[in-house]
C-alpha cells in the first residue's frame, strides 16, 4: 500500500526539525482567555495581541454583543441550512442591507467565511473560455477559486501596471475578462495601484474585482477600502469582503451593482451547497458594519498607531516589508525561517502575539512577522509593543 | 527541424541567466527537478519568455510544462497561432 501522507513528509520533517531546536510550535497556539481585542492569556501569561486583524475592535463592541445575544435568544443558536434553503432569516437581509448601504452598491451576498466568497464568485462568473488575469501575490483563496473554475488563468508580477497592461493586450479581444485584485496584500501590508490598474484593465474591457478584506472599515473616505481612496469605486465590478478582520465576526461578502448579479444565488456552489452563518454572527455582523460608517477618530488613531509602530520598527534596525506605514500590517522581515520562530518564541516570552508567516503564503520565500495593528491599541500599548521587539531583537541577535 | 532547434536555441538563452548551477541544458532538463527553480524563479522567466515572444502561457498551460523540449512545443504552438 502506497501511504498517501509519504507527499508530506519533506513538511513533517523541517517542522521536527525546527521543534528539534527547541522552539515553540508557532502553529498550535491556544488563547486560554481573550479580554479585550487587544490582550489575551496565552500560556498563563497576559499577551498583547498584534496579530489578529481585528484592525477596528469591533468583537468585544457593546453594540455588537448586545445585538448577538438577542438574536441567539430570538433566532437560536444555527440556521441548519442553506441560504438558498431555509438558511435565510431576518437577520441575512439585513446583513446584506447593511452592506449595500456601506458601499453604496445595489447588490451585496453574504458567504460562510471570506475565503468561500472568492472561491465561490471567481469559479462562478469566469468560466471555459474565460481569462482571469491575477496578481502573482493573490490570497490562496484567489488561486483555489482559479482552480475550482475552468477559466485560463494569467499571472503577472506583483503590483506592475505594465506587466498586466502587457497580457491584457495578448489576450484575444472579445474574450470574457476577469481581472483580480486586491487592494492591500496582506503579507508585506502593501497597497496596490488600483487606479492605473483599473484603468488598463477597463481599456481592455475586463471586468474588475477588488478583494478589499485587509482595508474596510479604515481605508477611504466612508472605509469602503483601496478603490474608494484612490477614486475608482465605480470601475470596479465587484468587491470581496470579509467579516473577519474589521467587521470583528465571521463570513464573506461580495457586493456589486451589476444588473444581473442576483442570479448568482442559485449558481455559485459555495454559496448554495453550505449552512448559511449563525444568527448571532450576522446580528453582530450587521451591528458592527453600521457602526463602522461612522468612524472617523477610531480610523485616525489606528493610522497613528500603524505609523508609529512601522517608524519605530525601522529605528531600531528592524527590515520592514514597506517603506513606510500603508495598511494596518506592519511586516517584519526575518533573516530566515529558523531565525523568525525563535523571534517569534521571544516575542511570546515578552507577551507580545505577532503572526509568523512562512513560505509558501509568503512572497519570494521570506519568512516574516506580521503585525497587525487596532483602533483600540493605546500609544502606551504601541509603545510597550516597541520595547518588547527590542528585547527580543537583541535576545534572538538580530538587531 | 531547423525551427525546432533555433527555438531551443533561443529558449536556452533565456534559461542561461537563471541557470545558476550552471546545468547543462537539454531537451529532458527539467525546470523544478534539474534546474531547482522555485516558483518565483519560474515566474521571472515565464515573464521574461513572454515578453521576448509577445505571448500569454498561462498557469494552466505551464502546470503542463515539466522539462525544456515541452517548452519549445509549446512556444512554437503559441507563436504560430
């Protein structure tokens, strides 16, 4: 018999290998207690977290709790089915409502989980025959709704207007077009020129879909992400979101204003065939996005923290994945992957939560920690945040 | 086959820069096994072949391109589309 695990063993064994060291396994944390967005109890041990995306601290908002439990009380605890099915109550319609209303489009479908939204939309709309044109960065549920659908799928380079103009004008012209991309990639915390971008891909006459997961809720005028702040909300066809980064719950949506985006509710498959979100999760979903219109100084103060935590990073000598503060990511860049858990071991000594991320999630093999940044970080926080990385640069020897 | 080897020939030009470990190039080399290039490796010079032959290979395509002689088909293929 041909063990079918044999295909994992190189993994298996750099993962001992790096236990073998002497390291924390960084990929089997557990949070004993979470009291606040910001700190949780990690090995018996207060951790400030800096890692969980929860860029506006909306889960332990008073609003949105209060509107979960009501709706566990009056709904129950699951919905047992499909949306399509008896999975829609109340509370969906209003999610949706809420997010049409966010974005200003006709149309918005709420998902499961984030990751089934583009897996569901990309396989759907771009079919045989079909080009979806994608950045070499893409999130991995990008890639798997590329290779769920039949579509061909053209790479270019990261973030390059000219690569994509490139292939763009290769591509037969009355072919169907996708282009895919997002307006902050999530492992360097970089944002994408979405305008010159868009710009081509309209010349082109592609349609145009913005995951924008990693900058609602904080990004443009109204936090509507990339595309809004750099004025070309309109041009895009769709946009992918998620409820578990500002939103502060869970489940994905995609909102647009296409005439006939309705239909996608009976032939997108990771819509139809899964159990629609739990009535607490859209309440609070709901609850959270209508809070998150009106913003403005939790916005301001989370750009403060991003930026004085990416500048002090770099003062202390530490290699950053941008130039300066784009996002609410700070990537830290490590010497390599043994090197990067060992920093990531210390941080956790010193109650400090960063992700480590490793190939092959990240670009061009780099192991790196990643910082993700809260509205509800105080600048004493941020400051602590500061002296732990010191301590544990200088115990690890890498500044 | 002089069409067949002049495109060899020029394929095997733009594997030179990324052929680090100095391999010997021929028909069977494989690009992950023999010449141990990594997917931005490949990326780079999948870049580079489309830019010198004005063509698209897409993902799906090159998942079907192990070794050299495989790329040279399938560049004859797209050019003489």
């Amino acid at each position: 018999m041909t063990d079918l695990f044999s295909k994992f063993d190189a993994l298996i064994a750099q993962r001992e290998g790096l236990l073998a060291t002497g390291v924390k396994d960084p990929f089997s944390l557990v949070m004993e207690e979470v009291k606040s967005p910001t700190v949780a109890v990690v090995n018996g041990k207060e951790t400030i977290l800096l890692g969980t995306y929860n860029y506006m601290g909306m889960t332990f908002d008073d609003d949105v709790i209060a509107a979960g439990k009501q709706a566990l009380d009056e709904f129950g605890a699951g919905t047992t089915g499909s949306r399509v099915l008896n999975g829609t109550f109340q509370g969906h319609k209003e999610c949706e409502d809420a997010l049409k209303e966010f974005y200003g489009m006709d149309h918005a479908m709420v998902f499961s989980t984030g990751y089934q939204a583009n897996l569901g939309i990309i396989s759907t709309i771009a079919g045989k025959g079909d080009y979806i044109i994608l950045d070499i960065d893409s999130h991995a549920s990008i890639y798997d709704g590329c290779k769920m659908g039949d579509a061909e799928i053209v790479a270019f380079r990261h973030n390059d207007v000219e690569a994509l103009e490139k292939r763009l004008k290769r591509l037969p012209a009355d072919a169907g077009k996708l282009v895919v991309l997002e307006g902050v990639y999530s492992m360097l915390g970089d944002v994408a020129p979405l305008k010159e971008m868009i710009r081509v891909s309209k010349e082109a006459g592609a349609m145009i879909l913005v995951d924008e997961a990693h900058s609602m809720g904080f990004i443009g005028e109204n936090g509507r992400g990339v595309a809004e702040e750099q004025g070309v909300l309109d041009d895009v066809d769709f946009v992918i979101g998620t409820f578990s980064k500002s939103v502060g719950t869970v489940g994905g949506f995609c909102v647009s204003n296409h005439p006939k985006f309705e239909i996608m509710r009976l032939v997108c498959r990771p819509y139809v065939f899964t159990a629609s979100l739990p009535p607490a999760v859209v309440a609070c979903s709901a609850a959270s996005i209508r809070k998150l219109m009106h913003n403005g100084n939790k916005r301001a103060h989370l750009w403060e923290n991003s930026r004085n935590l990416h500048k002090g990073l770099r003062d202390l000598g530490f290699k950053l994945g941008t130039p300066d503060a784009q996002s609410a990511i700070i990537a830290v860049i490590m010497p390599d992957l043994e090197k990067g858990a060992m920093m990531w071991a210390a941080l956790l000594e010193n109650g400090l939560y960063v992700n480590l991320a490793r190939p092959p999630a990240t670009p061009a093999g780099m192991t790196l920690l990643r910082c993700s940044l809260c509205a509800e970080h105080s600048s004493e926080q941020v400051a602590d945040i500061l002296s732990r990385f010191e301590r544990a640069g200088k115990a690890v020897g890498i500044i | 086959m002089t069409d067949r080897s002049e495109m060899f020939d020029r394929l095997k030009g733009l594997i030179e820069p990324f052929n680090k470990k100095g391999v010997e190039v021929g028909e069977t080399t494989t690009f992950a096994g023999d010449l141990e290039w990594d997917s931005l490796t490949v990326m780079d010079f999948v870049a580079e072949v489309e830019d010198s032959f004005d063509i698209i290979i897409s993902m799906n395509l090159q998942a079907e391109i192990e070794n050299v002689g495989q790329l040279v088909d399938a560049v004859t293929k797209l050019t003489a589309a």
